[in-house]
C-alpha cells in the first residue's frame, strides 16, 4: 500500500492529537491518588497506522517516580512533552501547509504561457 503525504501526515497530526489530549489529561489528574500517567509512543503509533491496524494503546510511563498518594503524574515531564508535542504539531502542520500550497501551485495553468 502506498501512502502519500496527505495520508502520512493525517495519521501524524491523529497521534499528535491523541498525545496531546493524553498529557492533558495527566496534568489534570496530577493531584488525583493513584492515577498513574499514561503516553502513547508516538514511533510505534506512527507504524500502527500505516501499517494498517490503525489500533494504539496508551501504555503507563515506566520513569515516573510515585508520591506519598501513589500518584506519578511530574508536572514537570507533562510540561515539556506538552511543548514538545506542540512544537512537532506545528511543524507537521507547517509543512502540510506548504506542501499542498506548492502543489495547487504546481499544477495551476501558467498565465504567461511560457
């Protein structure tokens, strides 16, 4: 099966998205006992996806280290994954913008006629 840019970066922007909402919802459960915080691995998401089954499962983080509550949420961690999430949806975003800018670009009829 052959995908193209449109496809690959729809799945992209979906596991983003699923990632985002994730720490999101870490975050909100920072004070709440015994939550343990959840990720999903954004490189085997990505693999799930074009592979077909399109089926991923967030996986509890193994790094977390847990309070006097049981809790393992790190402000912290979900802080910087949050903005480094955001900053590969920009880009992923950017470059599909771009990309079919130059496409539409590319095939719209020369006025010149050169």
């Amino acid at each position: 099966m052959q995908v193209g840019f449109l496809d690959f970066y729809d799945d992209v922007l979906n596991i983003r998205q699923e990632r985002s909402e994730l720490i999101t919802n870490n975050i909100a459960n920072a004070d709440t006992p015994n939550y343990k915080a959840v990720d999903v691995s954004f490189d085997s998401a990505l693999a799930s996806q074009l592979g077909g089954s399109g089926s991923t499962s967030p996986e509890y983080r193994a790094d977390g280290v847990v309070g006097l509550n049981g809790n393992d949420v790190s402000l912290d961690t979900e802080r910087v994954d949050a903005a480094a999430n955001g900053e590969a949806i920009e880009a992923a975003a950017t470059f599909l913008h771009q990309s079919t800018v130059n496409l539409v670009t590319a095939l719209r009829p020369n006025p010149s006629g050169i």
